[in-house]
C-alpha cells in the first residue's frame, strides 16, 4: 500500500467518523484511476475525477482539527483550478442533505442545488439520507488560480 493511499485514508477516517472512511486499498485504487487527481493543503484533502470537459468532486475531507479556519474553502478553491487547468469547464458533486456546513461551503463558492438522490448516504441499517447533486460552470467563473496552490498528487 502506498504512502499516500495511507495517508488520505487515515485523514478520511478522521474526517467522516460516523461513516465508514474509506481504506488505505480503496484510495489507492481511486487514486490509480484514469482522471482521478487529489489536492492537498494542511488539514486536508480534495479528490476529484475528470472526463471529457466535467470533473466530479469524489470527497473533501478536512481534519477535525483543521475545521472553521478556511481549510474546505482552500482545499474547493485547489481542486476547482486543478480541475480547470486539467480541461474541466463544468463541475459537480454530491453531499448529504444532512451536512449543513459543506452544503453552506459549495453555495458560497458558487455551486447550485440541481437534484437530489433519493436514500443515497446510509447512516446506519435503518437510516438513509438524500443526496443533493450540485453544479457549476468553471468556464464561467474565468477560473482564478488560488493563494498558496498545492502541487496535485496522482
């Protein structure tokens, strides 16, 4: 297993303690994935994947610790300029309907609410959750690239 696969892992797990985090095996074969690319900032990371002119914004996963000091904000603002300069004009996502904190970070950045995934997110055996389907236009925007830009990984 690679020393990043570990890594993302590790910090997922943190960062969605209440669901299943995803394994140091799964991330490594995200990360392996045609497309797929991973941002990173102290605190933090974003995972996306881009086909054709449309990227998907795969996690954002951010430390407890790290929480309500701009880290989601910085690591949206890395993913968006990667995905642009890798020829993504439009960009899309998934949250919990449940998770008022990111569903406030994606509409201040600009995403707009359009649809929803019925039962989507389990929170446990009896227990589902909506997704909401984002989107927006990076093409639009003129993407501008962010302070302190991160090398992407992968």
């Amino acid at each position: 297993m690679g020393e990043l696969a570990e890594r993302l892992a590790d910090l997922h797990g943190r960062a969605f303690p209440a669901a299943q985090g995803w394994s140091g095996r799964e991330m490594e074969g995200l990360v392996a994935q045609a497309g797929v690319f991973v941002t990173e900032a102290p605190g933090g990371f974003a995972m996306g994947r881009v086909a054709a002119d449309e990227v998907e914004l795969l996690t954002v996963a951010v430390a407890p610790e790290a929480r309500r000091a701009g880290c989601g904000a910085r690591l949206l603002a890395l993913f968006e300029a990667e995905a642009a300069r890798r020829g993504a004009c439009e960009a899309f996502l998934e949250v919990a309907q449940d998770n008022d904190p990111a569903r406030a970070l994606y509409l201040k950045a600009g995403y707009a609410e359009v649809g929803q995934r019925r039962g989507y997110y389990r929170r446990g055996p009896d227990v589902a959750v909506d997704a909401v389907m984002m989107r927006k236009d990076l093409a639009a925007e003129g993407y501008k690239q962010p302070p302190q830009s991160s090398a992407p990984r992968a």
